[in-house]
C-alpha cells in the first residue's frame, strides 16, 4: 500500500483510538511527575528504589543463570544483551516490574485498562560501537504512547550509554507522515515487539533530519544519566535514541505499558 493513500484511514483510526485512550491526570499517583510527562515526555526520578534492593537485583542478575541463558539463545549480540519476561529470573526484581506507582502511572498516562507487555533486562557490556544500529538513531517506537519505566542498576553518565530523548517531541502534528508510515509497514510480532529487520528502523531518521527537526520545534535534549537506583519514565513516541558504551557497564530493568486492546 502506498503511504499517502493510506493518510486518511489513518487518521481516522487515530482518532478513534485516541477517544478510548486518554491520560487522566486526576488518577496519577505524582502529580509533579505526571505533569511533567505529559509537558515533556520524560521523567528521571533518582532513588527510586534504595541502594540496598538495587543491590540486590544487580547481584541476582548474575546469579540466576539468565545470562548464561540468554548467550546460549543468542539474546546477546554486539555487547548487548536483551532478556524478555525477565521476572521469571528475578523474584527479587518484583518490587519494581510490580511496583504499584508504576502501574498507576501507565494507567492514568495510557488508560485504566493499560497492560504491562514486555519485562526486560538490557546489559550493555561491550565498550565501543556496538549497540544495535536503529537504536543510535533518534527514532519513536509507535505511533500510539507506550509508557516505558527504565530502571538503572549501575550508575549511568555521560559515558555509560544513557538514554537521550528529545524533550517535547512526543507531541504535534509534525509526526503524522512517519506515524502513517509505521502504521502501514510496521509488523508486530506476539510479543508486542518489531518482527523483523525493516520494522526496527521504520521510525528513524537520518542525523541531519533528527537535528533539523530539533532545531524547527526547538526540542531540548535530555540526557538520562543517573545513579543506580534512577528511573526514568518516558513516552515512546517521543524522539529518543541510545548510546554505545565508551566505559564500564551498563545494566538496566525495563517495565513496557501498552493500552491492553492494541
Ligand atoms: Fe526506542
């Protein structure tokens, strides 16, 4: 299908997704913190958690055996290692996939009847350009909010492979022809996430078209760095992007919300 042609229908099932999912303010359990995910898209919350619990997680995170597992299903490519459903691997790690304030901002960001869709673990060990491509370019994950909780279990700096995001730019009628594009092209697999190879790059841009449209809307970026124990809560269809390791490690648990009809 081509894309243009598909622009109306589009908009229509925007619209009408948009009449079912709304934020409601009223329900969030932080105010401040709802506010300003709403205004900006991103939120960096330090001490989330105490030192002590994140201790803990991290240490179980080598015990478990999930590593081990994830190497020998080739979860681990290019110094990054992904582990789906990873709370099955770490009952300690409960207090945050569960974590009551989480769930009540996915529901009051997405709707009452928000889901949590995916539990990851992502450790980035190898110095160097190593990531996955897609994810060193600025790009949104769907055209429709994904409310998605970071939590750090190593200090992160600048040098540590932080999250960057594009504060505001999860809003504005700027997005429609690329938002139109995923809506025609992206494939999902059953697990909530890209199916395959041309999917993961479909909400990219170029350097120069990420900065260009940076410098038009005048988006200010944020640069997630954080102690151990830092979450950061974002909206997906904002523009962000990840870094490559220049020291050390990187370990971080991920909580993915989606509307629970998408
Ligand atoms: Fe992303």
């Amino acid at each position: 299908m081509l894309v243009w042609t598909a622009l109306p229908h589009f908009v229509w099932t925007k619209h009408r997704y948009f009449h079912q999912c709304q934020p409601d303010p009223l329900s969030a359990p932080d105010s401040a913190c709802f506010q300003q995910l709403l205004q900006d898209g991103v939120v960096v919350r330090e001490n989330f958690l105490p030192a002590k619990t994140v201790a803990a997680i991290r240490d179980e995170v080598q015990t478990s055996g999930m590593l081990e597992h994830a190497r020998s299903k080739s979860y681990h490519r290019d110094g990054v290692c992904i582990v789906e459903q990873a709370a099955q691997w770490l009952p300690t790690a409960q207090c945050f996939y569960q974590h009551p304030m989480i769930r009540q901002m996915a529901q009051a960001y997405l709707a009452q009847r928000a889901m949590q869709f995916r539990q990851i673990v992502n450790y980035k060990t190898q110095v160097g350009q190593s990531a996955q491509p897609f994810e060193l370019f600025f790009h949104f994950d769907d055209w429709k909010p994904r409310f998605k909780a970071f939590l750090y279990l190593t200090d992160v700096g600048e040098q540590e492979a932080p999250l960057v995001y594009l504060k505001g730019s999860h809003r504005g009628l700027w997005r429609l022809w690329k938002e139109t594009e995923l809506f025609c092209l992206y494939r999902q697999s059953a697990q909530g996430f890209a199916d395959n190879w041309e999917s993961l790059f479909l909400g990219c841009y170029f350097p120069h078209q990420a900065r260009r449209l940076q410098e038009l809307w005048g988006w200010q970026p944020q640069v997630c760095t954080g102690t151990a124990g830092t979450v950061i809560f974002f909206d997906g269809r904002g523009l962000h992007r990840g870094n490559w390791l220049q020291r050390n490690q990187r370990l971080l648990l991920g909580s993915l919300w989606k509307y629970e009809e998408d």
